[in-house]
C-alpha cells in the first residue's frame, strides 16, 4: 500500500510539474511607458522574486499586443514577467 500512495504521489507532481499548475508570481508596478510600435512597456516595479530581480524601473516585450491596450502611463497593475526566449517579456496582466 505504501508503495502505491509513493507511485501515485510522485505521478501527481510530475504531471503538475508537467502542466504548469503552480500559479505564478504577481508583481505591483505602474506603467510608465507604452511602446505600441515596439510592442514594449516601460514598468516601475517591485522586486521580481521569479527572475531574481530587485525593484527598478525597465522596459518589457509584451507576450501579445492586446496587453498594451489595457495599459496606460501612469496606471497601477499586478503582472507576471518571464524570459521568453532570452527576452524579459510581460505574459499576464491584472
């Protein structure tokens, strides 16, 4: 019996793992500015604890351009930031 809660434990996190489950981490910043044509942002933010990254202020690819249309210079939001093929880029926003 404990060999099966061992096999099906380990299955469950491998699939999870798999699956990209674990929620990602939301940062505080403010929008600078927005780079339409470059498809960029400019965020003030807060540390971000995923890349290992102190507060700053720096510019951001966003993953798809129907992000920059919610964002305006000098709004409040949370998002998540990952390195998208070598490239800090902005993938959710809230």
């Amino acid at each position: 019996m404990k060999t099966f809660i061992k096999v099906a434990s380990a299955t469950v996190l491998a699939f999870t793992l798999a699956s990209g489950v674990f929620a990602a981490e939301f940062t505080k910043g403010t929008v600078k500015k927005v780079d339409a044509r470059a498809k960029k942002v400019t965020l003030i933010h807060e540390e971000l604890k995923d890349l290992q990254m102190p507060a700053m202020t720096m510019v951001f690819r966003v993953k798809d351009d129907a992000m920059l249309e919610k964002l305006k210079e000098g709004a409040s939001i949370e998002f998540v930031a990952e390195r998208v093929e070598g490239k800090l880029t902005v993938t959710e926003i809230k």
